[in-house]
C-alpha cells in the first residue's frame, strides 16, 4: 500500500501548487493531443513532453488531474 503524507500550506502556496500542477496537466494534454492528431496546427507552439505515446501520455494527463481532484475536494472540507 502506498503512503500518504499530509502537509499545511497557507493558501498562496497552495495557489501555487496547483498552478504548477495545472501546467503540467495541460502539457501531458497537448502531447496526448499530439499523438492522437499525428500533430498540432501550425498556429500552436508547445513543447512535446518525452512519452511513448498516446497512452502513456492520456494517463499521465489523467494521474494529474486526478492530484488535483484530490486536492480540491480536500480543500473545501476545510
């Protein structure tokens, strides 16, 4: 079974983080995208993230989201 952690983090830094994860999430997005187009329109710029494929990469978007998720359900308990 995995561990699990809790943290305290003022609101700011939560911001933050859930920016930062956001940012990720929308990256593993746009390479699933990618994969799933065979390319992105030539008006589009972004990196595509190393993957070796669409899978990998719809699951690491979705693993994402899912942090997230979690995390936000956990904030407004509070």
């Amino acid at each position: 079974m995995e561990k699990t952690f809790r943290f305290e983090l003022g609101e700011l830094d939560l911001g933050q983080l859930l920016d930062g994860l956001e940012s990720r999430a929308e990256a593993w997005e746009k390479t699933a995208e990618y994969f799933r187009m065979g390319g992105m329109p030539d008006d589009e710029f972004f990196l595509i993230e190393e993957s070796s494929g669409l899978d990998e990469a719809a699951a690491i978007a979705g693993h994402y989201r899912s942090i997230i998720a979690t995390i936000r359900k956990q904030t407004e308990t509070q």
